[in-house]
C-alpha cells in the first residue's frame, strides 16, 4: 500500500544527451512519471556539446500516488529489497530519498537501482513532524508498504 500522506514532491530528472533522442529519454522517464509534463532545460557544457535537463515534479496528491505507484510496480523485488536495505544511506539531511535508476533499463519497460553512469534520478521528499532524521527515515521506510 503506498503511504503518500508521508511525501511532499517528488522530482524526477535525468540528463539528455546529443546523441540521444527525446523521445525515447521522454520514454524512459514516462515509466515513473506518467503523463506529467516534461520540462526541458538547456544546460551549457564546458567540455563541448551541448546537454538538457529533462525534468518533472510531481506535488499533488495524485500525482504523488501515481509516481509512487509506477516505481512499486516497475521495480523488481530484489531491488525493492535493496533499496529499503540502503534507505538509511538514501536519506539526507533534508528529508529526501534519493534513488536512482539505469535510463536504458527504463526505456526497455524496468526500473533496475542504478549507481553511476546514465540515470534518472528520484528525489523523494518525505513528511516528518516535527522534522527529525529519525523521523524522516520513519516515513521513508513506510513508502511503500
């Protein structure tokens, strides 16, 4: 059961590169964000070519719902499980989870915990009152059960 009384916002964004084409990163980030509106944002590269932020927020109830939702239902269970193995690491000093998924693997249909390289990156701010870390962890290990 998803416990999105426990979340705030929830932002999704990953990196969109010159080679790549954007709709499959569109793709890709669908698989967590559903039909939340995409914003894209030019970055400048000191190395060369230029790079986009693709990036969605979700901040409504709702939309907290479905995004929670579409991670339960794309990641597998061993990720599940090492996610909520790492979740203390996860946490920051803000309240928010961070996880992270191989973009690849989201556009072939699956959520597979990504370390490095090319990801998307979900920031899961959780609700905790009053604020504590302990708290916050609390309401991070309570997501999705």
């Amino acid at each position: 059961m998803i416990r999105m009384k426990q979340v705030h916002r929830i932002t999704v964004n990953c990196f969109m590169y010159p080679s790549e084409d954007e709709e499959r990163v569109k793709k890709a980030l669908s698989l967590i964000t559903g039909k939340l509106p995409v914003k894209k944002e030019e970055l400048n590269s000191y190395y060369g070519p230029e790079l986009f932020l693709l990036s969605c927020e979700a901040g409504k109830q709702a939309q907290v719902k479905q995004v929670l939702e579409n991670i339960e239902l794309s990641m597998s269970e061993e990720d599940m499980q090492q996610f909520y193995d790492s979740i203390d690491e996860r946490l920051d000093d803000e309240g928010v989870v961070h996880m992270r998924f191989d973009k690849q693997q989201a556009y072939d249909g699956k959520l597979v915990l990504g370390y490095s390289g090319d990801i998307i990156k979900v920031q899961i701010r959780v609700a905790a009152y009053p604020f504590s870390r302990e708290k916050a962890l609390e309401a991070a290990k309570s997501l999705f059960e």
